[in-house]
C-alpha cells in the first residue's frame, strides 16, 4: 500500500501543476524574456524606451517567478497530503513512506512514468482541431518557446557570437585548416532565381560542404554550437519551409546563414529601410581573417569536404568585394525569366507579410538571419545608389523596377570569377547545363552533380504581368537578353518572347 500511496501522491502533484496551469505560467515567463530581448536588439527603439521596455519585463518576470514558487508549493502539499493520509489511517508509517519514496527504484520509475504521462497529456492536448488551420500556422515557423528564446538570444548578442567564434578557433585550431577555405562557391541572385534548388543539388557533392539547420542559431560557431546541438537534437524530420515553394527542409539541410557573419562586421550597412551594397574596395583585414576562418570552420564540419559552398542573395551586392577577397573563388549566378521572377516575388512578399503580421517571431528570425528579402522585413539593396520605397512592394513594378537595378548591377560588377546560369534553360535541358557547371567548378566527382538532372522540371510558361508597365517589362527583357548571352549555362537558339 506504501507504493499505492506515493503514485497516488506523484498523480496529486501532476494534477495540481496542470490544472494551475504551470507549463502556461512558465511560457510567458519564456515569451516575457524573449520579448525582451528583441527589444534589446531592436535597432529603431531608442536607450530610454529600451530601458523602460526592461523594466516592465523585471517586475512582470518577478511576479511569475512568485507564481512558479507558488504553484510549486501548492502541489507538494497536495502530494504530501494525500500520503499523509496513508500514514493516518494506519496502513504504514511515515517513516516507511519515506525509506521507499528516496529509494532510488521508485525515483527512477516514478519518474520516467511522471515524464512519459505529461508528454502523452501534452501531445492529446496538441491534436490540431477543425480544418487544420492551426498545424498549418505551427509549421510555419516549427519553434517553441524554449527554441525561439534562444534564437533571440543568439540574435541579441551579436558582440557574445563573435567572442564565442574566437574561443572556437582556439578549441578547434587542429581541426581548421586555412586549405578548406580555398576555391569556395559562392551562389547568389536575386530571390526566387532558383539559388535554393542549386544550392541543394551542390550541397549533395560531398567535397562542396554548406552551413545547415544543424548550426542554428550560433551559427558563426559552427564547430562548437553544432557538435553540442547534436547531442539533444532530435532525429531529423523533413518539412516544407515557410515560403511554401514545395522544397523540404529538416535539421541537416543546407541553409542561407552566411549573411550573419557580414551583419556581425557590417552593420552599417544595414539602415532601417534599405541595404547600402559594398564597394569593389571595402576591404576590411580583420573581417577577411574571420570570414576565411569561418569557412574553414564549415567545413570542417564534414570530415570529407574540402571546399565551403554557400547561397546568400545579398551577395549580389558585393560580386567585386567577393572576387577580391577570393580570387579562386567561383561565383554562380542563376538568372530566371523576368516576369516569372517577379510573379514569385510578389506572390513572397505578400505571404511573409500575412505571416509576419500573424507571428512576430518570424520577422524576428528573418532579420536575425540578415533576410531582408519579403515581408515586413523588407529592406531593398541600394544598388544605384537611391532606396526603393518598401511601401510600394506590393506592386509588380516595384520589382521590376528593383529587378532592372539588380541586374544591371550584376552585369557591370560581374568579374571573371562569376558564373552566370540560365537557370530556364538549365531546367529545359539539365544534363549538358550541369555538365558545363560541374566542369566550370572544377568538381572533383562532376557526377555527383550531373547525376540530379531528374530533379529539375521544365518551368511552367511565363506570366503576362498584364499590372505592369510594358516600358519596365521591355526594359527587364532586353536586360534578361543581355545577361544570357554572357551565361555559361544558356539555350543555343533564342526563344520567342
């Protein structure tokens, strides 16, 4: 009766701490801290209203702190007295309770039983209901509490990345070698140009070897956050990320997270509405030993990579500064028919920004990445110079217009080391369109690469964007034109437009 009693005590204290909602009280302490860490970083709230946000959060985190105790108090003397009453009636001793409760067989039973319960009650109590709205929004950004805390965090502490990027050099120094920072490539392009889809297929070259979900959010700490995150991930599951394009992501997929590195050194770059891009000379030595570090670091990550592999669209904005600081780098560039790309870009930013306005975490994890491409975290690259208003993105001539000067710029930037690809053509024809690249990237295993032409699809015919000035949409075409004749990867007869 003695074990009757303390399981019936252990279901009193489960019963307590859920029915006075503690795991509820918990969250918001989490929400609480985490809002207050973003406001911490946000960059267009000034000192005193960044005080005055902490403040509040202090005082409201030290009354749920005294919640927590209280509900904690509360179910140890429901427990307690429910075998208190054993004891009462003469069924054993409290004495007796209290031999068998510390032993360590019913510890550790009665623990794995108290576990395994709350995360069954967890999971009913998660069943999406209805149309199945609700685990469609979850998966949009698939974070808890916990997780989105630290990924504030992370954000929140750009200065404390790059120390523990330091002490990382010095833990791993046997294991960076400055040889795996040699012939790296680049991929970058306008959004929507098919940078994902190459960065996938590159990604599965086992000497090309690209920062992944696994590195998040300390990501400029490959090595150490990665071997650590390892040891309580859990097995990777696969899912479609947030822009619902129908590519699968899961924790060994690789990722766009260069850009945090340049928001670390950079930050003047990044205004509150736009992006100044970087010029050809904007050489900074402390930066360049960091950042071939880093990619060192990356891959060092798989023990079979030799060469580091990246996609970062923001790395339109520096094609000069990327060919001088490694001129044996090999800079790929996916072009995609205007009025197509802009289609999917309007299409993008309309649905970040419904997502956004449903879940300001999202935002929060976009610009902590240096995603300024959709949504409310919009901010445009300058790249003539003038910002486009973001207000305006709603329109497809906004980004045209932001299309033009994209692409302009790559053609009077693109240097030797750039590698254009007709990313239409290749997926029309992609065994000869791999080949050339497998070759002009100077891949060991070329067919590793090749060996993906199944993954490509004819694209569907391009949209008219009837909203569209026909001068922009002819202006964008003869641009598109110009760009194909310099591609690597292009199709032998011209189209008709």
């Amino acid at each position: 009766m003695t074990v009757v009693f303390l399981i019936a005590g252990l279901v009193a204290f489960l019963a307590a701490i859920r029915l006075m909602r503690a795991a509820a009280v918990a969250q918001d302490v989490v929400t609480t801290a985490q809002d207050a860490l973003a406001v911490m970083a946000a960059p267009d709230l000034s000192e005193d209203a960044k005080e005055t946000a902490v403040r509040r959060a202090s005082i409201r985190l030290a009354g749920r702190f005294l919640v927590i105790a209280g509900i904690g108090i509360a179910a140890l003397a429901a427990a307690a007295a429910v075998v208190w009453a054993g004891a009462a009636t003469g069924l054993y001793t409290l004495d007796e309770a209290l031999r068998v409760g510390a032993g360590w067989p019913f510890i550790l039973l009665s623990s794995a039983g108290a576990v395994a319960a709350w995360i069954a009650l967890d999971r009913r109590a998660r069943v999406p209901r209805g149309d199945g709205a609700g685990a469609e929004r979850a998966a949009e950004v698939p974070y808890g509490p916990l997780d989105r805390a630290l990924h504030d965090l992370a954000f929140a502490t750009t200065g404390q990345q790059r120390q523990l990027a330091a002490l990382e050099t010095r833990l791993y120094r046997r294991r960076i070698d400055p040889a795996r920072a040699e012939r790296p490539v680049f991929v970058t392009s306008l959004p929507r140009a098919g940078t994902t889809i190459l960065l996938h297929m590159l990604a599965r070259c086992p000497e090309l070897v690209s920062a992944s979900y696994r590195h998040m959010p300390f990501t400029l700490a490959p090595l150490l956050w990665g071997g650590f995150s390892s040891a309580f991930r859990r097995p990777p599951e696969v899912s479609e990320r947030a822009h619902g394009d129908g590519i699968d992501v899961g924790v060994d997929s690789p990722e766009a997270f260069e850009e945090m590195v340049w928001l670390a050194f950079w930050p003047d770059h990044y205004r509150r509405d736009h992006i100044r891009p970087w010029p050809d000379n904007a050489r900074d030595a402390e930066f360049e030993a960091f950042f071939r570090t880093h990619l060192a670091k990356v891959v060092a990550t798989e023990p079979a990579g030799r060469r580091y592999l990246s996609k970062n669209n923001a790395n339109i904005a520096r094609l000069g500064l990327l060919e001088a600081m490694h001129p044996d780098a090999c800079i790929v560039v996916p072009l995609r028919d205007p009025a197509a790309q802009v289609a999917s870009l309007v299409r993008q930013h309309r649905r970040f920004l419904a997502l956004h306005a449903r879940d300001p975490f999202a935002r929060r994890y976009m610009e902590g990445l240096g995603h300024f491409e959709f949504g409310a975290a919009l901010r445009p690259i300058a790249f003539d110079g003038s910002a486009p208003d973001p207000a305006g993105a709603d329109d497809a001539d906004f980004w045209l217009r932001y299309w033009i000067s994209a692409y302009d710029h790559v053609l009077s930037r693109a240097g030797g080391r750039v590698i254009l690809v007709d990313h239409d053509a290749l997926c029309r024809d992609p065994v000869p369109g791999l080949e050339a690249l497998a070759t002009a990237l100077e891949l060991d295993a070329p067919g590793a690469l090749t060996d993906q032409a199944g993954t490509l699809r004819p694209p569907p015919p391009a949209p008219t964007l009837p909203a569209a000035q026909p001068a922009l949409m002819r202006q964008a075409r003869e641009l598109h034109a110009e760009l194909r004749r310099h591609a690597l990867v292009r199709e032998t007869a011209p189209r008709s437009a």
